[in-house]
C-alpha cells in the first residue's frame, strides 16, 4: 500500500473531520451486519473496533497510535453491498449518521480502497478530499472507524433487507432476550 500526502491528510484529525462531514452531507445511516450471538455483546458493550484481519499501512499506527490497527466498518445506505463472508442468523445494526464516531476513514482492510484515494484525487481534483472520501465509501460500501458506537445509537432489523429505512427499526437497548433480539432480526 503506497502511502501519499493523501492518505497523510486523511488521517489527520482535519481530514477525519473533513471526511465524516462529507459523510454527513451525503448519506444518513450506516449499517453493520453481525451475527446473532454477537449482539448480546453489543447491546451491552456497543460496537467496537476489532482487528479485521489484515494490517493496515505503518503510517496509520504511527499517526494514530496503538489503537490504529483496529477498525468497525460500516457501510453507508445507498452504498455498494459488499457480499460478507459472514454465515448464520444475522442482524443489521444501523447507526443514524449523526452518532458516527469522529475518527473515521479509508477501510483499509480492503487493499483497493487505499489506491482509489489516489486515483480519484488525480482524476477529481477539484472535488475535495472529503467528496472523494465519502465517493469511495459509496463504491466501496466500507468506512472504517476507529472509535467505538455506543449501543444507545444503535438500531436493530433483519440483515436482508438492502438499503432499509432504520428510523422505524427499535432500538438495540430495549431487547433483554435473544428471543426478542431473533424476532427483531427476521
């Protein structure tokens, strides 16, 4: 993963900014698929960053410190459906844009999202940073957070259902049963 002045910007607390503002403007709920023997968990816990997998570039541990290496994604509504190597009963947890955490940027657990920053600010220099951030969580469907969701915001439907409306969806703090959680998330 080549590293710019790009990705450099992106990761500073002013392009984290600029970029969960952009994704502000564009889109208003993002999702999270887990299974349902996580949720429990989360309702208690929230939503936490966790290491994906894969190891980010050095420069993201150096500018954002041990914590760096774990990441929550999240897929914005409207965005690309990435297909989930995740099996079992699922649930979608959604989170209203407004309560993203502020530290957010390129899922970088998906080596391609790294290179488009790149690319489209060679080919889109007049959009900004920050369009061309929350253009890549658009055709991508990840952004990574680096800071944990707290289950208050949280709300909970079927993982199914693509590009849903949450507003309706009840909250993940009124269930007290896996019972209640599975009917939630048929």
């Amino acid at each position: 993963m080549p590293v710019s002045e790009n990705h450099r910007r992106l990761l500073s607390a002013e392009g984290m900014e600029l970029a969960r503002n952009a994704l502000l403007n564009r889109f208003d709920w993002f999702f999270h698929t887990t299974p349902v023997g996580a949720i429990e968990t989360i309702r208690t816990s929230g939503l936490e960053p966790r290491d994906p997998g894969a190891r980010p570039d050095p420069v993201v541990t150096e500018m954002l410190g041990p914590g760096g290496d774990r990441i929550l994604c999240v897929r914005p509504r409207g965005s690309t459906v990435l297909a989930l190597g995740k099996e079992g009963f699922l649930c979608q947890l959604a989170v209203e844009a407004s309560d993203l955490p502020n530290r957010v940027g390129l899922d970088w657990s998906f080596p391609n999202n790294w290179h488009l920053l790149d690319i489209y600010m060679k080919e889109y220099p007049e959009q900004g940073i920050g369009a061309i951030f929350a253009e890549i969580a658009r055709a991508t469907g990840s952004v990574a957070s680096y800071d944990l969701i707290p289950p208050t915001t949280l709300r909970i439907g079927p993982a199914r259902l693509i590009d849903p409306d949450p507003g309706s969806w009840p909250k993940l703090i009124d269930f007290h049963t896996i019972e209640e959680i599975k009917a939630a998330c048929s």
